[in-house]
C-alpha cells in the first residue's frame, strides 16, 4: 500500500498545511506550475516527489521536472501531465496520449478546478488537485490525499488548505 498527495499549481508557494496533510504519504505528485526551484527543492526534502513541469515554469524546474510523466505504482498505471483538460474536453495532446498508453489513473493542473471524475468512456480515474498556492482565479487552496491498495486507489480525500491570500 502506498500513501499519495498530489497538489498542483503552487506558482512559488507552499502553504504549511502541506507539511500536516502529507505527513503521512509515501510520496507526494505536484501536477505542475511549480514556481520556483526552491519550492520544488523543499517538497524533495520533505518526501519523495515525482513532479512535471507547466507552462509558468522556467528552465531551471523544466530540467528536473519533465512535462509529462508515466509510470506504473502498485499495479496502477498513471500518466501526469500538467495542461489535461478533464473528460470530454480533454487537451488534444493528453487525449491522444491515454488512447495510445492506457492508464488507469490521470493526474493534471492548470485549470486551478479541483476535479475528481470516472470517465467511463476511457475507463481512467481524472484527479485535478485544484490550486495549493496564493496565484489565480480560485477562492480556496486544496490538495487531494489517497491511497493505492491492492491495484486500486482508495480513501481519496479533498482537504481544503483555507483561502487564498
């Protein structure tokens, strides 16, 4: 069983609610525009971090954190990205990408909307974190917290980090 916390577009800040909800992950997905090095720098000292890269990061976060990412965890296929869409509108590349590489788990940002679907269509669990940093239209910072338990995710929670500021 692995613990996973995925968060997304921080933009250079990391709200210390972080540090307690993830406490207990096994390792952490940031499904991109991460900000700054030294944000990205601090989540790898705090748990392992697999992490991509958006469209507000620069070259410096671009050449440790590619912009997608796929790999399989505890039998689970996942495919990370940082520009998805979510399904039925979903972005061009991201779409063609599931229809070659089924998955069974696909994680992205950029929308600042916290989504969690089953598209039945492509059998693939969506998760989109929503915002964790202060920059963008959002009203309240979240992340999304679950388990991998015998091939399938389990015990997702929404926790919401407060409003941003």
């Amino acid at each position: 069983m692995k613990k996973i916390g995925i968060l997304s577009d921080t933009h250079g800040f990391l709200d210390s609610g972080v540090y307690k909800h993830f406490a207990s992950c096994d390792e952490l997905w940031h499904a991109g525009d991460i900000g700054t090095i030294e944000l990205y720098d601090e989540l790898v000292k705090f748990k392992p971090l697999r992490a991509v890269s958006g469209n507000i990061d620069n070259h410096l976060i671009r050449s440790v954190a590619p912009e997608n990412l796929y790999f399989e965890l505890e039998g689970i296929k996942v495919f990370i990205t940082h520009i998805g869409g979510y399904p039925g509108r979903y972005d061009p590349k991201a779409a063609i990408f599931i229809k070659n590489n089924p998955v069974d788990l696909f994680v992205c940002g950029h929308s600042h909307i916290l989504k969690v679907i089953f598209d039945k269509k492509l059998n693939v669990l969506h998760i989109n974190p929503g915002a964790a940093g202060n920059h963008g239209f959002h009203q309240v910072k979240t992340l999304v917290r679950f388990e991998i338990h015998q091939g399938k995710p389990q015990n997702m929670e929404i926790i919401e980090l407060g409003k941003r500021t």
